[in-house]
C-alpha cells in the first residue's frame, strides 16, 4: 500500500476539556488512486488531512507512506518528507499575492531536488499566457489552477486537496476536478481530496466517510466516473 | 465609547511597533527640548555676560605706552584698559596664563568663591577641576603662593585656548587665572595690552560731544569697523605704532563658543524633525495596518450606527495617545537633561551660570507639535479607510492584495528565485520602503556625524597643518627685527589687513623668504608652488573670488595703510585664510625696513629671551596636544553611535515585523511546502539587506554635504575653514556598526518567524 494509516488517535485540550478528533482511523490507499475523504465540519477530516501531510501530529497510531513511517519522524524529517513528496492544494488556493503566477509555482520549485520546468507545467494547466500576471488578475478557478501548478511542479508522489473546489462555482470546478485526474492519470500521483460534496466521490477510486472522528463508512470505487460527467 | 477600552488592548497586542514610535517620540522631543533650552541659554548667559563684564572690541598692542588714555577715551567715546599677562609654566606641560585684574573693560566674573584681596588667585574651574585645585588651596606662582580665592571667567577668554590658532581646549595642560594690580606688578613679568570697548553710539548726538570729526564720521558709518578704523588712524597720526590689532571678531577664544551655540542651533529643530518625519511615516504605516486588520470591525460598527466621527476619533486616538506619552515624557526628559547639559557645556566654555531659563514657546512646541504631526499622519490614512462603504469594509478591504506599479512594471525573469523574492517583498510596501531608507539614512547620517568631525578634524592637523608647515619651532616677536637671523631659521612678517572695499573682511598677509623651506604650499596638481610669488590660500581664494591676474586692495589693521596685491597662484591647503609673498616685498609695500622681520621658523629651538616674545609655539606639541585633546570628541562619537545604533534598531526592528506580520500567511505557507528554518529566514528576514546597504551608501555623501554646509555657515564669521571628510576606515566601522543594527533587529525577530505555525495557511481567508 502507498498510504497505510493505522488506529489514528488525535484529541486537542482547551483548558479542562479534552476533544478528541479523531478516534482511531484506518485507510489504505494504493499508489496512483484518488481517495476521498467525506464528511461534514468537525468530523475530524481537515485533522487527519493535517497529520497525513505532516503538518501536525498524531497522540497514537501509525502512518506509513510510501514506505516511510511518517509517525516516527523527527521535525526536520517532516519538513524534509513535506518538501520532497508531498504536494498541497488548498480551498482558497493560498497564492502569495505579490508574486506573478510564474512566481508563485517558483515558491515550490524553488527547494525541490528535481522540480518540473515550471512553463511546462503552466502549460499543462493552461496558464502559460498568464504566467506575468499576478493573483488579483486571475479568476478563482485560474487562481486554483496556478495552486495546482505550484503543487505539481515539484512532481510530489502525493497530493492533498482541502476541498479544492469549496469556492469554487459549478462549471470552474468541473474544470479543476478534471485537471487532477488528468494530473493523476499524466503523472501516477496519488492524490487525497476532502470534500463536503458527495458527488465528487464518484471520480475516486476509494471514498471514506468521517463522522465525529470515526469512519461512518468506507466504499471502493471499481468504476471511477470522468470529472466532466459529474453533476450536482 | 466602550470600543475606546480595545485601544490599550490593541496597543499591547502589538507591542513592538507601538514601542518603536514611542521611543522615536522620546528622543525626538527629549533632543528638541535639550537642545532648543541649551542653546537659548547658552546664548542669553554668553550676551548676559559680554554684556555685564564689558567684553572688549578689540585688542591691541602698541609700540609704546599710550599715556593719554582719559583724552583718548574721551575723544572716541569708548572705554579703553591697559591689560597684561604672562605665561608661567608650573611644570614642563602645564602653563597658567596670569593676567592683571581689569577694573573697566574684559571684566574677571567671580563664578564661585570670592573676588581677589591681597595674596589671591583666581583661577579658570576647568583648569582647577583638572589639577585638583579647590577653593582655599594654595597656588605657586615662580617663588610667591597665592590663595584661591574663588574661579574667574573672563569675557575674552571664553573658550580656553592656549594659542589663537588652537582649536580645542585642553584644561589639564593649559588655563588662566587672575591676580590683583599690586601682586601682578610685584613681579616685574608679562607684556601689556590694551582692550578697548566703544560706547553705543545714541542718536544724533554723536559718539562723544568732544569728539568732532571722528564723532560725525562715525554717524555716517556707525560700525564698530569704521569706528576703530578712526581710532587707529589717529593714533598713526599722532605717532602711534600699533603693532598688534585683534578685533573681538576674530578672537577664536570668543568666536568658538558662538559656533557652537549656532551649531546646536541648527540641529536643535532638524535632528528632532527628522525624527519626527521618521514617527509620523512609521504610526501612519503601524494606523494602516490597524485599520486593514479591523476593516470588517469597522464595517460592522458603521452598519449597526456608528458614525464616522465617532469611529475617526476612536481610531485617531492610537497616533494622539502615542504622541502625547512620547511628547510629555521627552519633554520632560528634555527639560531634565538641560542642567547637566548646560554643566558639560561650561565645562567647555568658561561663563558664569545664572538662573536657567525655559522657552514656554519651545516647550510648548515639543508637546503639541508631535499631537499635531501623529494626528495628521493618523487622519489622513483614516480617511482613505473610512471613505469605504459599511459593505465594502465589512468585505474586508484587502489592500494588501494590490499590486503597485513598479511590482507590475518590474522584470524580474533573469534572477533567481529568491532574489525576485527579496525584491518584490521590499516594493510591496512603498511606506514601508521610504521608512526603512529614511531610517537608515538617517542612523548613517547620525552615526557618521561623530566619525566625520573626528576625521575632519584630524585631516586638518595630520594633512593641514604637518603637510604645509615644515617647521618645530614658530616664535613671534613682540617688536620688529632686523639682527641676522640665527643659522638655520627663516624669517617671516606678518600684517593684519582689511579689504579695502569692507572693513569687516579681515585676513593676514604672511611674508616669507623667497626660498623658504618650512613652508609647503601646493597647487591642486599637488605640485609644490615657489614661494617667490603671491599665493592666496584656498579658503580666502573663494571668501575674496580671488584667482591669478586678481587684483586685492587692502587696508593695513595697524597702521591703515592702503596697498594692493597681485595674485600669482592659489594653494590647496585649509590651514587658513592668508596670503603668503615674499617678505622683502611686504616690507617694502608696508612700509617697513628691508631685511626686517617679525618672526622666525626653525627646525631647532633657539634661545630667545622670553620677554622678547609674543607668542612661541612647537608643531610637534601642537599636534601632540591637538590628538590628546580630541580624546574627548571620541566620547561624543560613542555617545551619538550608541544614539544612531538605538534609532537604527527600532527602525530596523519595527519594519521587520511589518514584514514578518504582512508575511505570516507566506511564511506558515513556506513551512508547509517543507522551506527550512534558515530558507525562510533568510527569504524573509534578509529581504532588507539590500536598502540597508543602499541607505548607508546614500547616507554618506549626505553628510558630507550636510556637515560641508553646516560649517561653512558655522565658519563665516571666523577664520576656520575646516574640509569636511570621511576617512575609509570610519566608513568600515560605520558600515559593521549598522550591519550590526541589522543583525541583532533580525536575530530579535528570529522567535517572531519561528512562532508563526502551519496553521496560519490552512485558515488563509481567499486569494
């Protein structure tokens, strides 16, 4: 398995109380699948996206990537498994707004041992022609796109999606949900997505449901559904 | 308003840039206040004291002794005193210059102890602080001791020189002192003098009833010039040689405590402005960004009823609360630090200290100017903000989101990554960017004040004076000579003249022998000029606009003779203003015997009996002297780096945590995609490193030409003329001094980047 996460346990302390967030989680998923995480707000799935990514981290269990136990590492080994695997994209795209498009992909670019040629990568996003411009002079869905390029760029084995279409409007989403399957099929990159809208769930390969920081339900999904015929 | 309760909240919250403006504020006012008192009364205790104890307008020495005093004075309406002194040298390197109690004019100011019975001494308090003499204590003086009875000031001798040609004081090695008629006589030494003060001229009336033709003559040119010029043409017609003629004017002793009053004059108001330009831009900056924060705050007030009046002055009460604790505490400090201010500088000018006295005017000033400035600087950004509609503010108004014409324009393909960075960061905020220069500027400029006055300084003496006097020993005799001069020496003759066309531009024509070896004078080729011709110096070269061909008319001081000089050539040299000629043609033009002479140059020194003498003086210990007394100054420089050091901090300090606050999100961002520690540290905090040497490297001709105009204003009245200059290792110093600045502003705001948390990106709000 590429991403085995096991008995995940996280709980955050405010004062007396204590919440936990996440109660146990379990999840595997393959090299080059898309996953989806479901759920509603609090249910623990922005936390366990967090962990995953090695932005923050568990009270118990284990999550290997690729190998690596994630669990086990040090700071600067985190920092180092962030900036050689994994890519992020998030909901309202997270663009240094006085850097120029090719600017902003060259944040990423910039550390990776073997970054992508960031025109090309532009080009594959379709935002060559825009690469001068900068963020305020973009639409939402092109600022999301240059989000997708800055996450590839550094051509990360996985990339985690916080609900990168929540600010997003129907026809615009479309448009990213079908870039990252592209993405996915171009580059075999396993890509993790949470979302509040089920209907994504159709273009993943496995979908799991968060309620209160337990899995509600996990489906696999043997027919995945191209992203431009999803509705909703 | 209850909203009113957030402002200390707000102001604690951010802390550092609230500090920063206050501490700007304090130092602002404290310099103002200090420095606007101090000169005020400095000025008004000098013009006190002038006045009380009859400061002469000149003086001067005579062939023989004037024994119509009463007629003259009389005739001329002016007071006139025979003055004397001597030089006794308690040890090898310590003089004391006794002079004779005066009863009429150039008064002795008992500024403790008491006045002079028979037996007392009265001695300068520098000299005595130096030496460890009290009050009560015995002096000797040759084989008699006197009693102190009390410290003098003389009105002549404010700033305590040795030599007029001396620029800083030094009490350990040198000071005076005043003994009574009777006890002065006894001993049979010294040379005399004549000090002469004229009356103000009132009205019509003339100078003095008795006075006829000199009394109209000077109704028609009432200056104190002219009136002296009078006096002196009637004693040459009545026989009179004056040999020596010193106008109050060019009493370096006197002239030296006015530059300084003027000098801190000039910086009292620019300095504090400076600052002041450097708080406003800084509180408008810190308001702004208050107000971006709490745009959809103040939305939401304004639609649940707030008016904008309310909401102004809740807001415009950050820059005035700011601004009032800073005034009224520097203000204070000011007014505080005036007593031990005033103490240094008396230490340095020798006046006596009556009550201080407060300008009401400037201290009102102090307190209300920065209210004013802060709440202007504060109300111009609240309007740009309050402008907005309840909806657009409660939209958030993300100005930071703009980009500005130059980031727009910028091309910044070629370059790296990081340096793209770095560049775009700084023209992100073009406020931000004018305060960070403007600070940088000005800790240079303040840092390189000292370096440069101490540089300045000991350019003149190092390349002034060693480079252009070739001799050990200079000795002046107190009559004309005309015996063969001693194996080894050259003669010289000196005349005070005047320039015909205005009496009051006085300088001296040197005359030296036509091979004369111990003087160098060099033309701007830095080829040595022959001294068988006329050379101007520089400085009186562009005070007269003189160049070769030019023809200059002068009046001799003394003897009001009338002659004219060709100029031949001009020397490089500031040691200065003279004109140098052959000594057989000065002779002959003023009138004196050919082969004459007034004083002597030589490598050794030469056994001349003392009371032949009117002045004898070493190059070497001169310049010896000259670097031990500019010890002091080097405690200045430290003080005014440790002020610029402070400035450059909080300006440093202050816009690196702008930036990393502005950063917050791009840095949490960074540490997300795996940047390391140093990676964002250096992208973020290193981002400056290019306008702090662009600062510096502005501040330096800044000061320079600063300083250049500063005392040339200074030395128009006084025969200083002093090149400003920078030498290369204080530029070095200043340079690691502000680098330094820098380093610790960034290793203070290290924990600030270190503290931002990944989660900041993750709740990023949109774009």
């Amino acid at each position: 398995m590429f991403i085995s996460i096991e008995k995940l346990k996280k709980s955050y302390r405010t004062g007396e109380v204590e919440t936990a967030v996440l109660k146990g989680i379990d999840l595997k998923l393959k090299k080059g699948e898309i996953g989806v995480i479901l759920g509603p707000s609090g249910s623990g799935k922005s936390t366990l996206m967090n962990i995953l990514g090695g932005i923050d981290r568990c009270d118990s269990g284990k999550i290997t990537v690729d190998g690596t136990v994630i669990t086990d590492l040090n700071d600067d080994q985190l920092t180092n498994y962030r900036r050689d695997q994994v890519g992020f994209i998030f909901q309202f795209y997270n663009l240094v707004p006085n850097l120029t498009v090719a600017e902003n992909v060259e944040v990423v670019s910039n550390i990776s041992k073997a970054p992508l040629d960031t025109d090309e990568v532009l080009k594959a996003v379709d935002l060559l022609d825009k690469k001068h411009r900068f963020p305020r002079e973009l639409s939402g869905g092109e600022q999301q796109r240059v989000s997708i390029a800055r996450a590839i760029v550094k051509n990360p084995k996985l990339l985690l999606c916080d609900e990168p279409t929540g600010a997003l409007d129907f026809t615009t989403s479309r448009e990213i949900l079908k870039l990252l399957q592209q993405i996915n099929k171009g580059y075999n990159t396993t890509i993790l997505m949470i979302t509040h809208n089920t209907a994504i769930s159709a273009m993943a390969d496995r979908v799991l449901r968060l309620r209160s920081g337990e899995i509600a339900g996990e489906t696999f999904n043997g027919k995945t559904v191209p992203a431009e015929r999803i509705e909703w | 308003m209850v909203i009113n309760k957030k402002i200390t909240r707000t102001m604690l919250e951010n802390r550092s840039s609230y500090l920063g403006s206050l501490v700007l504020i304090i130092i602002s006012c404290l310099l103002f206040t200090m420095m606007t008192q101090l000169s005020g009364n400095m000025a008004s205790l000098t013009s006190a004291f002038e006045k009380d104890y009859v400061q002469d307008d000149a003086v001067f020495v005579t062939a023989g002794k004037l024994d119509n005093i009463r007629e003259l004075e009389s005739k001329f309406g002016a007071r006139i005193e025979e003055g004397a002194s001597f030089d006794y040298a308690a040890t090898k390197d310590k003089t004391l210059r006794i002079f004779r109690q005066n009863t009429k004019v150039d008064l002795p100011a008992v500024i403790e102890g008491k006045n002079l019975s028979g037996g007392d001494i009265m001695v300068d308090p520098s000299f005595a602080k130096a030496n460890g003499l009290k009050i009560g204590d015995g002096l000797r003086v040759f084989d008699r001791t006197f009693k102190i009875s009390g410290f003098v000031s003389l009105p002549n001798f404010i700033y305590i020189l040795k030599n007029e040609t001396d620029i800083i004081n030094d009490p350990q090695t040198f000071g005076i002192a005043v003994i009574g008629k009777d006890d002065f006589d006894r001993f049979d030494k010294g040379s005399s003098f004549y000090s002469i003060k004229f009356d103000p001229v009132s009205g019509a009336g003339g100078v003095n009833s008795a006075s006829t033709n000199s009394a109209s003559a000077a109704n028609d040119n009432g200056s104190i010039g002219a009136r002296e010029k009078q006096f002196r043409d009637y004693l040459k017609a009545s026989g009179v040689l004056v040999s020596q003629w010193t106008d109050i004017g060019d009493n370096a002793r006197v002239n030296y405590v006015k530059i300084k009053i003027e000098g801190i004059r000039g910086v009292s108001t620019s300095m504090p402005a400076a600052i002041l330009l450097l708080t406003c831009i800084l509180t408008g900056i810190v308001v702004w960004r208050m107000l971006q924060r709490e745009s959809i705050i103040i939305g939401t007030l304004y639609a649940q009823g707030y008016r904008r009046k309310e909401l102004r002055r809740h807001y415009l009460m950050y820059p005035l609360t700011i601004a009032a604790i800073g005034a009224i505490t520097g203000t204070a400090l000011g007014a505080f630090t005036l007593r031990p201010m005033l103490a240094v500088m008396v230490s340095y000018f020798n006046i006596p200290v009556g009550s201080i006295t407060y300008s009401a005017g400037y201290i009102a000033a102090s307190l209300l100017l920065p209210m004013f400035f802060l709440g202007i600087s504060g109300a111009f950004v609240l309007q740009k903000v309050l402008r907005n509609t309840p909806i657009d503010l409660m939209k958030g108004v993300r100005e930071k989101n703009r980009v500005n014409f130059i980031e727009r324009k910028l091309k910044l393909d070629r370059f790296r990554f990081a340096t793209k960075f770095r560049i775009r960061e700084q023209l992100r905020s073009l406020s931000r960017l004018a305060f960070l220069l403007i600070g940088v500027v000005m800790a240079t400029m303040l840092l390189l004040l000292g370096f440069t006055a101490k540089s300045s300084l000991d350019n003149l003496m190092n390349y002034g004076f060693k480079d252009t006097y070739k001799f050990q020993y200079e000795y002046v005799y107190r009559s004309l000579q005309e015996a063969r001069t001693p194996a080894g020496a050259e003669k010289f003759s000196a005349a005070s003249v005047t320039l015909k066309s205005n009496s009051d531009t006085s300088f001296e024509i040197v005359g030296i022998e036509p091979g004369a070896k111990y003087l160098l004078l060099k033309n701007k080729n830095g080829t040595a000029l022959n001294p068988d011709q006329v050379i101007i110096t520089r400085p009186l070269a562009e005070k007269l606009k003189a160049g070769p061909g030019d023809i200059i008319d002068v009046v001799g001081k003394t003897d009001s003779r009338e002659y004219s000089v060709t100029v031949d050539s001009i020397a490089e040299t500031f040691i200065g203003e003279f004109i140098f000629m052959p000594i057989e043609q000065l002779n002959k033009q003023i009138g004196l015997p050919a082969g004459s002479y007034m004083g002597l140059w030589s490598d050794t020194a030469l056994a001349i009996p003392e009371n032949q003498l009117y002045s004898a003086r070493t190059v070497e210990d001169s310049v010896k002297d000259f670097n031990k007394s500019t010890e002091p100054i080097q405690t200045t420089v430290g003080v005014i780096s440790f002020m610029s050091f402070i400035i450059g901090l909080i300006v440093i300090y202050v816009v690196t945590s702008l930036i990393i606050e502005e950063n917050k999100g791009n840095i949490s961002l960074m540490k997300v995609f795996g940047y390391r520690r140093k990676e964002v540290n250096s992208l973020i905090l290193n981002s400056s490193s290019i306008m702090i040497v662009i600062g510096y490297i502005i501040g330096i001709p800044l000061i320079l030409t600063t300083m250049s105009m500063f005392f040339k204003s200074l030395t128009e009245s006084v025969k200083l003329t002093l090149p400003v200059v920078i030498s290369y290792p204080y530029v070095i110093i200043g340079f690691i001094v502000i680098w330094l600045t820098y380093e610790i502003s960034k290793a203070m705001s290290k924990r600030k980047v270190d503290r931002i948390s990944m989660a900041e990106a993750l709740k990023a709000g949109t774009e």
